[in-house]
C-alpha cells in the first residue's frame, strides 16, 4: 500500500522532517553535476513549484520509522544529503562523468563553427552502438548476455515475432510464430533492475501489474537462463500467465521504467516465454494439496477471476465446485478471446485439466445454470441448481460472472435490421463453430459448425461480405481479425474517439498506461487482405443510422465525422457538418464493450447492486471484502468492479480466495 500526496512548502511529515531540504539539494546536485536546464528552471521558482512533486510514500515503511521515532531515534530516516556528492566534488569538474546524449565533436581552434565537422570513428561507433534503432534486438552468445548488465543501453526492444500474414490468416491457429530462447533471454537484460520498479505495483489503478508480479526477479533469472528458477516465481504471483502473456495489454510495459526514455522492456514475451518452456519441460503438473478440509465452497462463473479463486481455495484446502452455463470451462478466455490469441485445448483446457486433477469439481451445460439466471427466462431451457439450494448446500458462494451484459446501439434507427450482431456473440459462434469442427488448420472450414446448435452457420459468417466493425477496442480488433480469416471482402472498423497521438499526450504521463496509436494484429491483417495496405480504421466516426435494403436487412449505415472539444471543463461531441457519408455493410458488429453483469442472478442470492449496476462489494484489503449484502455471498471480478483486464479478474480472484478463507476460518490478515 502506498501513500500519495502533493508536497508543499513547509509541510514536511513527521516521518521525514527533511523532504523539502532533500528534494532541494538533489535538484542543486543535479543541476551542477549535468548542467540541466529543467532543474535550473525548477530551483528558479523554488518553493512555489513544490506542489508539482508527488510524494510516493509505502504505508509500511512510513509505519516502521514512526515507531522508531516512538521509540525516541531522532530522524530515523537521515538525510538524502548524507549521500550527495560534497560541495567541492561538484565543483570539481574534471571529476564529473556525464551522459552523453551525442558524441563530442572535436574541432580544431580555427575551424569555424557554421561548418558541420565529422565525427571520429571511435566516437561514430559507441553512438551507434546505443543509439534506439542501430542496436540488436539479440545477443547470439547467451553467455554474454548472462554477464552483462548493460542490456537497456545496447540492445533494441524486441517483441515475440509473429506469423507472416498471408499464412496466418489462412487458419485459426495461434499468430505466434517460434520463440527464440536467447532472443527472449535478450530481451530480459534490457530490464533495470530498478530500485522502485513501478512495473510491478499499481500506483494507481492505471499503471503497473495488479498481481505484483515479480518482473525484476525473473527478468534476471531468465537473463542468466534459469528458467526453472523464473517460473517458480512467476508463478508465486499469477496463476495464469498464460492467459496473462498471451492476452493481457501489459500494464507493467507502460509502467516500465526504462519507458521514460527508451522503448520499455518486453516484459510480456518474457512471461509468456516462461510459462511456455515451463509445459515443455514438463515442470506444469498437477499439485493437489495435501490437506483437505470439510469447507465447502461453489464458484458461479469460470473465467479467469473464478478459476483463479478456484485455485486458490484448492490449495488452501477447501473443496471447489465452480459453475459454468456454457459447454466449456474457461468464460471469456474460452469463447470470448478468438483461437488465434488463446488455443482453447492447447493452452485454456490443458489448464483446466490440471485443475480437475488437483481436486476442483467442474460442472458445464444445462447442470452448471443457476436456475435463477437470465436463461430462467427463455422458455423450455434446461436449469441447474436453484441459489437457494446452493445456499444450502455450500459453506460460501462466489459470483464471479463477468459483466456479460453489452452495451448496445438500441437508440440507432434501424437496429433491428438483421445482420447487425453484438460482437461476443459473433466471437462467441465462431469458436464454438471450430472446437465442434475439431480442426483450427488451414482446412478449417470443411468442419466448421459441424454440430449444429439450430443457427445457421452463414448468419454469422463474414465470407464475402463487406463488414463494419464500430468500436476500436481489443474486442474489435478480435472481430476484425475473425472477419479477415473468414474471407470478408472488406472491413471497416469505425471509432467513435479521435486517433490517439504517436507519443503520450501530456495529460498522459508515465507510469500510467500510454494512450498511443498502435497496430494490432486484426488492423494489419485487414489492411494487407481487404485494403492495399491502408489503414482501415476510421476515427471519430458517429453513426446516424443502419440503412435498410428494403427486405428488412442491414446494407450499410450513415454516419458523421466529429471532434472533440472542451467545453466547461467538459469533452463535448461536435459534429462537422457536410461530412455525412454512407459506408456499405452486408454485417455490422458492435464491439463497444460492457455494461455489467445480469441482474436475475443478484435477486436471487439476495445480493444489493451499486449506482454502476455491478454487485456491490466493498474491497479495502480488511475484514468484510467482496462480501455482499448476503454474508455467505461474496462477488469479484467484472461483476464487482466493472469490466476490466485479465490481470485485474486474476487479482481479485486471488484475493477474494483469501477473503472467503478468512471468512470460513474466522482468521482475518493483521
């Protein structure tokens, strides 16, 4: 836990009553050690600026030094001068050893200045060699890179290569292609070994990893090729890294460090890399605790957050039953992250299968509905068991649903057109369509669908049609993608938000996640299949309308450019007028994300919902979390907190494992 707060002059806190001396003498020291302008601007308007520093202060050692000053030490701290170079060094500059951001020139006494001079050959050769760009993205000699620690000076960021595109959109299998171990090992010595590294707290719940991964430890240990060593702790934090390394949008990469002035280090090819030798090697196996007790616990819902809480309970000893309404365990990872991302039998059920080793009960289908939720509507529909039966029969019980419940464009006339499809839905069809078929190869399309469900498999198939995606998400990158590989004859995909700028916008500062333009798999697949290399995205897109073709189905929409303005304090919509334009459509998939979780489900375990319409769960790492209205239910996840990240469903499974375990034993954390 961390405390934030603004400085201000005069106000140092009792724990540190040198702050402001400190902080002014490292900013002197700076200033006269590398001749930085920003610092001699700062120290100009010195103390007025105080305000714009952030005191980052972890609560615990706060609470150490206040009980050693309780104990009567005097400044238990010290003082950071303590540590700064005196007064006479700084004044020594034939000392001073700075970074150099070009190499020096040298230039005889009469040349004259206006006349660009070369270089000198060994000056060229230590610029070029940690210049971003002119670096290699991998050390051959593994040795090599083992020894050094200069990794984040002299090498390039290199990411997992990918597939070409013309063979990986011929199928549906993953778009990785194979890893190089010593470019992965690489890439770990580019970590700093930071003495903060933000990479693995979240300083707020925009920046950094949740689950307070390890990076720094294992980035080091893959870097000396002790794998085994990593994966321990890789796994120590994350249940799932391979969900995480495969899907997760790497908060911790936008906190790295190394980010402020480099490309930050590749630390989800790593963690992916990890978990991936870790099934080869076979170090991935089956652990069922050893203890058992008579605690019986029923999870609803098997996404990452329910299997991770599912995980957790097991090894503390419980006995697990998690709920699942669809055929196959695994929720949004399963049906709702597209094959190419995340192979359902290669990588989600293997997991899974370990799982049921270790001793969790999995229930699917028609027997794994509460028979409470929305389906109770949908007349005929075989139903599990009721809540109240479950509340009878377990000790505890877990919502851990999701937020299932799409936000939708009811308002646009012409909606109800046929052909316009929310886009999990769509997502959801089309892996189902391949696990029935048995095949993700290029010869996919011969099973595809082969176990009808009473749909039509052409309803929901992009081949030949001319596509539109609205919504600029990962979701509708995932349908775009799909499209591509179905063999739409075009695609479009519409955003309503302007295009994000190439380098963090100033109201967008490091740590917190870089709101930057990127191309990901589906817009380059698209782009080289269905638009001569040109992006297909089109940004501050409004739709108007879903034109009709006179039979009731959908043959394109209206739409309209906007901008953005601020207006009050507000950012307001404006519409540009004579931009209207129609864009031709045979399918149109709204991928705008999630409004909450499916209320029937609540009423029944007599669970409160909050002003979002989540279920309402209190989560301050004390006595009561996730526990609901009902004190036998507890909620985490998407349900609880709103649609999120992988990393954060993980992490609140985890915790509320610990919070259902607390309330089972009656043994809370100090």
């Amino acid at each position: 836990d961390l405390e934030i707060g603004r400085l201000a002059a005069d106000t140092n806190p009792e724990a540190y009553p040198h702050e402001e001396k400190d902080l002014k003498s490292l900013l002197n020291a700076h200033k006269s050690w590398t001749n930085s302008k920003q610092a001699d601007e700062i120290l100009k308007r010195w103390p007025a600026c105080m305000s714009e520093f952030v005191r980052v202060f972890p609560k615990d050692f706060k609470a150490a030094v206040q009980a050693a000053i309780d104990r009567g030490e005097h400044t238990p701290i010290g003082s950071m001068r303590e540590y700064l170079p005196s007064q006479e060094a700084l004044n020594d500059h034939s000392s001073k050893q700075r970074i150099r951001k070009q190499p020096k020139v040298r230039r005889s006494s009469f040349e004259d200045d206006s006349v660009p001079v070369s270089m000198d050959i060994e000056d060229v050769a230590l610029f070029q060699k940690t210049t971003k760009g002119n670096r290699p993205q991998k050390i051959e000699d593994a040795k090599l890179v083992a020894t050094s620690n200069r990794g984040f000076l002299e090498v390039d960021r290199g990411d997992l290569p990918k597939r070409g595109v013309e063979e990986r959109v011929s199928d549906f299998k993953e778009i990785l292609a194979k890893k190089d171990e010593v470019a992965v090992q690489t890439q770990a010595s580019r970590c700093m070994d930071c003495g903060t590294p933000f990479c693995h707290q979240s300083v707020t719940d925009k920046s950094g990893c949740p689950l307070g991964n390890l990076i720094p430890e294992w980035n080091d240990l893959v870097r000396k090729g002790a794998w085994f060593d990593a994966f321990k702790r890789l796994m120590a934090t994350n249940n799932f890294p391979e969900f995480t390394g495969r899907v997760c949008p790497a908060p911790c990469e936008g906190a790295c460090t190394l980010g402020i002035i480099d490309d930050p280090v590749a630390i989800k090819s790593v963690e992916l890399s990890i978990i991936d030798k870790a099934y080869e090697m076979g170090w991935m196996v089956p652990s069922p605790p050893k203890v058992r007790t008579d605690k019986r616990i029923v999870i609803v819902g098997s996404g990452p957050c329910g299997l991770a809480a599912a995980d957790q309970l097991n090894k503390m000893g419980h006995r697990v039953t998690v709920l699942e309404r669809a055929d196959r365990i695994g929720g949004l990872m399963m049906y709702g992250v597209p094959n190419m991302k995340t192979d359902k039998m290669d990588v989600v059920q293997r997991r899974v299968d370990i799982m049921k080793r270790e001793g969790i009960t999995f229930v699917t289908g028609p027997a794994g509905r509460v028979a409470e939720s929305m389906e109770a509507h949908i007349e005929g529909t075989n139903m599990g068991p009721r809540a109240s039966q479950l509340l009878e029969e377990y000790d505890a019980v877990l919502l851990a649903v999701g937020a299932t419940v799409a936000r939708d464009m009811q308002s646009v006339p012409g909606r109800d057109l046929s052909g316009i499809h929310l886009a999990m839905d769509y997502l959801t069809h089309n892996t189902k369509a391949l696990l029935d078929g048995g095949d993700v190869s290029n010869k996919w399309r011969r099973w595809w669908g082969a176990k009808k469900n009473g749909m039509d498999p052409k309803t929901l198939d992009a081949k030949d049609k001319k596509v539109i995606v609205i919504g600029g998400g990962d979701t509708g990158n995932d349908c775009i993608g799909t499209a591509v590989r179905q063999g739409a004859k075009a695609v479009v995909n519409l955003e309503l938000m302007g295009k994000p700028p190439k380098q963090r916008a100033p109201h967008n500062p490091w740590p917190h996640w870089p709101m930057v333009f990127k191309v990901d798999y589906g817009h380059e697949e698209a782009a080289n299949q269905c638009n001569n290399d040109q992006d297909i995205r089109h940004y501050g897109a409004l739709t108007k309308e879903f034109l009709d073709d006179g039979h009731g189905n959908v043959k394109g929409i209206k739409m309209v450019n906007v901008r953005w303005e601020k207006i009050d304090g507000q950012m307001r919509m404006m519409e540009q007028p004579g931009s209207e334009k129609i864009i031709e459509a045979d399918l149109i998939l709204l991928a705008l994300g999630f409004l909450g979780p499916e209320n029937p489900l609540a009423a029944a375990f007599g669970v409160d919902m909050d002003e979002r319409g989540n279920y309402k769960a209190l989560y301050q790492k004390s006595e009561g979390d996730f526990q609901t209205s009902n004190p036998k239910v507890f909620a985490a996840g998407d349900c609880r907190r709103g649609q999120s990240l992988v990393v954060w469903a993980i992490k609140e499974g985890r915790d509320a494992a610990t919070a259902v375990n607390s309330y089972l034993t009656n043994e809370y954390p100090a």
